[in-house]
C-alpha cells in the first residue's frame, strides 16, 4: 500500500498485468506441487515398517518376530475399524516400525455387500505385495466417509490407479471375483475364532473387541512389552 | 493513531461503477453462499445436500477436500471475501488507487479460477465424482475473472 502514492496516474500497464498473471500462475503451480507431494505421502509412498503375508495368507505389518502379535479383524465400511486403523497408523512408528509389534490384517466382511466388495479389492491389492495391501487399506479408510458410494467398482478400481497399482491385474481380479472365496473364508474362521464385531483383535491371545483410544493402547502394550 | 475517527463524507460513486459492479457483487455474494455452505458441512461434519447424487460427500469426504488441514471450501470463502471488501472499497477510493484495486480483483479471480480447474480436474479424473456445490463455485469464478477482465480492458484502454 506504501507504492501507491507514487503512481499518481489512474491505469494499469501491461508490465503490471503480466506481473500479476506470473505470479499468480506461480502460487497456483507452487500450491499444486505442494498438494501433490503430500497427498502421495498420505496415499502411499513408501512404508517405514516391514510389511509381509502369513502363511495362512494374511497381510501384515511390523516384524513377525515382534513381542506382541496383534489379530485384528476388520470392516472396511465399520467406522470405529476406521477410528482403530488411524490409531494404529499413530502408533506404528513407536511400536510397529520398532520391531515391538506386528499386526496381522484379517477381513471380516459382514456388514453389507460393499464390505465384501471392499474386501475382495483390498485382496486384490495384497495379490500386487503386501506394501500395496497397507496402502490401499489406508485409503480405504480415508475415503470411507463418502458412505456405501465410496466402495462402488468404479472407485475401488479408482484407488487402485491412485496407488499405482498394475490396472489391468487389479479390475480383473476385482471383476473376476476372484477372492470372493477367500474373504469368505475369513469371515467363516474369524467367526470360529470367537470375533462377531469389528473390531476385534487378538493381542497375544487376548481377546479386545471396539477400537481403543491412542493413549489407553499404548499403555496396554507398554504393560505386555518384556522389561 | 487517533481513537476518534472523524466521519468523512463518502467520495460519490466512480463512474467505471456500472452494472458490471452490480452483477460482480451479486456473484461474489453467491460465492459466499456457496462456499460458506461447504465450509459449514466439513467444519460441522454434516452431510451435503447434493440432489439425488452421492457426489458432493464423496468429495466433500476424499482426502483431497483438505490441504495443509484446511479444507479448501474455506480457502474458497476466504478469497470471495477479499473479493467483496475489494468491491466494496472500490466505490469509496480514490481515483488513484481504483486502478489498483482493479489489478487485485484480476489477481484473486485468476487465483481462484486456476484454482477451481485443479478441483475439477481432481474431480473428474481422480476422485471421479462431481460435487454440483464445487462446480457453482468454479463457474462463479470464472464469470467474475471474465468481468475484471473487462474492466482491466476498460481502465487500461
């Protein structure tokens, strides 16, 4: 506002107009590039904890050679699965990157057909590396707010292209129904172990079922950790 | 500073103000609307209305409706609003500084309209829902950058 005395005459000039178009061009590109970068550190990137699959064919993360061994059994569209998720995200660092604590992933799809549908995808991410798995199970999450339509063929083959995952691999294995039988499967042996809700998990064999705030979880497994 | 500000007499109306300002004020105030809408769902965690489609949630819910934890209806509210005390100021200014005030109209329109058309490429290609809500705002950008537009052509001849 100081600059404006100066210009004693009413006008623009062309120089002034250019100026204004460069930089807004700037912010924008400058916004965008930032955004970008950062959605791909929320939607992927690299992970900072060991990820594999079991030989019963579960998906995990942290190292199975960790003190504590988490079963959890999941929902995709339950939302307090959503909420445990974010918890465990929260902690990873501390403890499952930290080689205290693995957490192996089991689908227990009972609320609606769009929990099976989600399911069966994010085992058809799993078929592409367990990384993929985590990664596309986080997404699940994140877009789970935007209700049965966030699960629709469209747009779990769309969180596939998100991911970087191969397409062509992924929409025929989701097409196919390929993993149909193995989610359920999972349902059939979650619900032998005892598990009629997401989410329950087993921590070292005892049972917890409901999500569990950060705080009350990292006091329950700094209690079981060895001395 | 002198706590007692003295009531001046407002300078009249510039003659550049014509009709253009009208439509530039009603739009910017509908931007508002719109904008304040979206900001008011995602800050409450309250449902879009969105007529018979889905969209408006599924994108008021992605994880691209917020940047740097901000959800960006209220970058949208934010510049619609400078936009309305850059209207307003500019029938209370003087001559001088009126040529100015219309740069930065240009500038903020052109922001918010480069802005609006990452959105909506973020819309139809990656998040591949439309939200009708981000769509009025994107237009109403574009009508009020195509009005300053004119009026730059008008105060630089």
């Amino acid at each position: 506002m100081r600059r404006m005395p100066a210009a004693r005459k009413q006008g623009i000039t062309t120089a002034q107009i250019i100026l204004v178009i460069g930089a807004m061009v700037i912010a924008v590109a400058l916004l965008i590039m930032l955004n970008s970068s950062r959605l791909r550190r929320a939607t992927g990137g690299t992970l900072s904890y060991p990820t594999g699959v079991t030989q019963e064919g579960a998906p995990y993360k942290g190292s199975p050679d960790a003190p504590l061994k988490m079963e959890l059994y999941s929902d995709f569209l339950c939302g307090h699965c959503a909420d445990f998720a974010n918890v465990l995200e929260a902690i990873s660092a501390d403890y499952i990157g930290k080689g205290k604590l693995q957490v192996i992933f089991h689908n227990f799809a009972f609320l609606a057909p769009e929990s099976v549908q989600a399911a069966q995808a994010s085992l058809c991410a799993l078929e592409q590396g367990p990384a993929y798995f985590w990664q596309y199970h986080d997404l699940l999450y994140a877009s789970r707010g935007g209700g049965m339509a966030a699960y629709s063929t469209v747009r779990l083959k769309a969180y596939a292209q998100e991911l970087g995952l191969d397409t062509d691999a992924f929409n025929r294995c989701l097409d196919s129904r390929a993993k149909a039988a193995q989610v359920q499967a999972d349902l059939d042996a979650g619900r032998q172990a005892g598990v009629d809700g997401t989410p329950t998990w087993f921590l070292n064999g005892q049972k917890h079922v409901g999500a569990m705030s950060e705080g009350a979880l990292r006091n329950l497994l700094d209690s079981l950790l060895p001395r | 500073m002198n706590g007692f500000a003295k009531r001046k007499a407002i300078p009249p109306a510039l003659p550049v103000v014509a009709w253009r300002w009208w439509l530039m004020m009603l739009l910017t105030c509908a931007g508002i609307g719109v904008a304040g809408y979206l900001s008011y769902t995602h800050l409450f965690e309250l449902p879009v209305i969105c007529g018979n489609s889905q969209g408006c949630d599924l994108v008021a819910q992605s994880i691209y409706a917020k940047m740097f934890g901000v959800p960006v209806a209220v970058f949208g509210l934010l510049a619609y609003i400078a936009l309305l005390v850059l209207l307003i100021a500019r029938r209370r200014i003087g001559e001088n500084l009126e040529a100015y005030v219309t740069l930065t109209v240009f500038g903020i329109s052109l922001l918010g309209m480069l802005f609006s058309a990452y959105l909506t490429y973020l819309e139809l290609f990656v998040i591949l829902a439309v939200c009708t809500w981000c769509v009025a705002s994107a237009l109403i950008m574009v009508a009020l950058f195509v009005l300053s537009v004119w009026e730059i052509s008008l105060v630089n001849p």
